[in-house]
C-alpha cells in the first residue's frame, strides 16, 4: 500500500512538473506576445512621426504657395498701376 501511495505521489509530481513546464512555456509566449506589441507600438509613433513630418512638409509648401500668390497679386497691382497711369499720361497727352 506504502508503494502505491509513494506511485501516487510520483505521478502527482509528475504532473505538477508537467504544469510547471506548461506555465513556464506560457510565459515566454507571453513575453514574446508582449515584445510584439511593444515592437507594433514602436512601428505606429514612427508612422505617426513620418505622418508629422509630411504634414509639416505640406504646411511649408503651402505657405510657399500663399507667398508665390502674394507675389503674383503685388505684380498684378503693379500692372493695373502702370496700366493707369499710362491711362492718365494718354489723357494728357491728349489735352495738348
């Protein structure tokens, strides 16, 4: 009886170290599932940056083209000036 009661107690063992095993294999895919998703959180604030950066780039382009437009309205001033005072000048010329 002493004998089947130690075999018992063997198999039980047996079993727990089983289950140890198990866990300690559970663990490490839980470090692995947890070092993939620190890797994809990594990967999403670079895409994140990158998007920042083309955002920025997209402003400055922008802000080049309001200045191109600036310059393009004061040119067209310029000429409606010119244009009128040429105007004027052909009205005098014409009172002579």
């Amino acid at each position: 009886m002493n004998s089947l009661n130690n075999a018992i107690n063997g198999m039980n063992g047996l079993k727990n170290t089983i289950n140890g095993i198990k866990n300690f294999i559970d663990g490490i895919n839980n470090a692995i599932y947890g070092f993939n998703n620190a890797i994809y959180g990594i990967n999403n604030a670079i895409y994140g940056i990158n998007n920042a950066i083309y955002d920025i780039k997209n402003s400055i382009y922008g802000i080049k083209n309001s200045i191109c437009g600036i310059k393009s309205a004061i040119y067209g001033i310029n000429n409606a000036i010119y244009f009128i005072n040429n105007a004027i000048y052909s009205i005098n010329n014409s009172l002579y």
